[in-house]
C-alpha cells in the first residue's frame, strides 16, 4: 500500500474518532453512565477479535506489562466517566475540541515535569500559547466559580488522557499497542461491571435502534478500528506525521456535531481551540526539528 492510501486511512481514523462525540451524547439520553460505560468496554472486547487475528501476533500478557494495562484501565475508566458527565452537561463538539487540543499542551507539560526534560524556546512558546487557547476554551473566569459545568469535566478529560498518553508509550517497549487496548478494554470491562451491577446492567435489551446504533459505533468504528488504523498508519509513516492528522480532529468534532445533534458553534472554543492547536503545531515542529 502506497504511503497516500494510508494518509486517507489516516483522515478516515479521524473521522471516526470524531463522530464517536455525538455517539456518545445520544448515549446519555436514557441509560446511567455506569450501563453505558461497561457495554462500551465489554463490546470493545469482541470488536478487537478480528483485528487481532489480523495482526498474526502472540497475544501475551507479560507480568511486566501488568504495571502499564491496570493503571491504564482504570485510567480508561475515569476518561469514560468524565467524558459521559461531560457531553451530558454540555456540547459533544465542544468535548472533542476542548480534549484533543489540551491532552497535547498538557502531555507536554508532563514530560517535561517528569523527566524534567528542558524544552527550546520554541516549544516554550507553544506551550504558553496553548496554556492561553486552553483558558479561553475553558472559560476559566467562569469555571473557577463552577466546578460541576461541562469544561471542567472535558478538562478533567485531557488530564486523564496526558497520563494515560505517558503510560502507553512506555507500555511500548514491553507489549504491542493494539494488545495493550485489548487488555485494557478487558480489565475495564472487568472493573465497570461490578460499578454497573446494582444499576440494571440488563437494562440495554430495552433500547431501541438509535442507542444500539450510537453503542455499536462507539465500541467498533469510533475506537477499535479508528485506533487500529492509527497505530498500523503510524508504523509505516512514522509517529510524527500521524499525529500532525490530530490536528483533523477538533474541526471534524465540530461539524459532525453540528450536522448530527444540531448543536451550536461556541465561539470561545472555536477561538481557544484555534490558539491552543497553533500552540501545538508550534511544539510538534520543534520536536520534528530535532528528529
């Protein structure tokens, strides 16, 4: 396969990432997010089955592996949670914008924390620009008086997100990206289904075609395979020009929100997430620089 054909695999994988936003808030209409969660993990198990068997790999799970998998499920879960409150308080486009272009900025500032790695001036810039767009985007003036709104929960969002980012890459040197997911989506079916049990785990037999639709989505379009292709697509172009099609994923949030929920355009984070993604674009061009 030419490297285009995987570019528009790329552009595909982020469409499905995006659409999974609106996915979800149909989901928040009827059933709690405790239901909701576990038959998202549970059905994402069955969906890797293919790939795997795609893949041609031993699928093992080495005991030094189990630091990176449970962290990483219950990590997994608290993103489940937060993205559930949030898209039910607020807007699915808004979610995809606010996470996607903050986890970057805020993974960055974890790496740097951690391994107290200096950055050049560039990604410094970057990395205050993003603080900036993310302030906008956030409305912090109004989220330091509210910490139940739905920008707080997307925040709480992309911090989970840029630890679970941290976890997985180190996950890499001892296991392969797509078994790393699958286990993480057994432990955290394993851990929501006790979470989910007094709450009429049964109750998903009742639902009708549109939350059966929106589930389904989730658990094989809108994660195994969109992060199936991203992972193989990141294999033969290299990690760098992969993750530049991040940068798709803020504005196809957007315009799959406004065309399948209706939802409105909030200015302030159309503003915020056009400052915070130039602020990552500024910190990715420095690291590719000195590739």
């Amino acid at each position: 396969m030419q490297p285009k054909h995987f570019s528009y695999l790329l552009i595909l994988a982020m469409f499905f990432w995006c659409a999974g936003w609106p996915a979800l808030k149909v989901l928040t209409y009827s059933l709690p997010l405790e239901v909701v969660s576990f038959w998202r993990s549970f059905l994402m198990i069955f969906a890797f089955i293919p790939v795997l068997f795609f893949l041609k790999k031993p699928l093992l799970l080495k005991r030094e592996a189990l630091k990176y998998v449970i962290p990483s499920a219950v990590l997994n879960v608290l993103f489940m949670v937060f993205a559930f409150i949030g898209v039910q308080k607020g807007f699915a486009g808004s979610g995809g914008v606010i996470i996607t272009t903050l986890a970057p900025v805020l993974t960055f500032m974890l790496v740097s924390l951690i391994f107290k790695k200096h950055p050049p001036k560039m990604q410094i810039v970057g990395l205050v620009i993003g603080f900036i767009g993310g302030l906008v985007m956030l409305q912090v003036t109004e989220l330091v008086g509210d910490l139940n709104g739905a920008e707080f929960y997307f925040f709480l969002c992309a911090v989970v997100w840029a630890v679970l980012t941290l976890i997985s890459q180190q996950s890499h040197a001892v296991m392969h990206p797509v078994h790393y997911s699958f286990f993480i989506a057994i432990f955290a079916a394993f851990i929501l289904f006790f979470i989910a049990l007094p709450y009429k785990i049964m109750a998903v037999a009742d639902e009708g075609l549109a939350f059966w639709s929106a589930l389904l989505y989730l658990a094989l379009f809108g994660q195994t395979i969109a992060t199936t292709i991203y992972f193989i697509a990141s294999g033969k172009l290299g990690s760098s020009q992969a993750s530049s099609y991040m940068f798709l994923v803020p504005l196809f949030a957007l315009v799959t929100s406004y065309f399948l929920l209706g939802e409105s355009v909030e200015l302030h984070v159309v503003i915020g997430g056009a400052v915070t993604l130039f602020g990552v674009y500024l910190i990715n061009r420095s690291q590719r620089g000195k590739l």
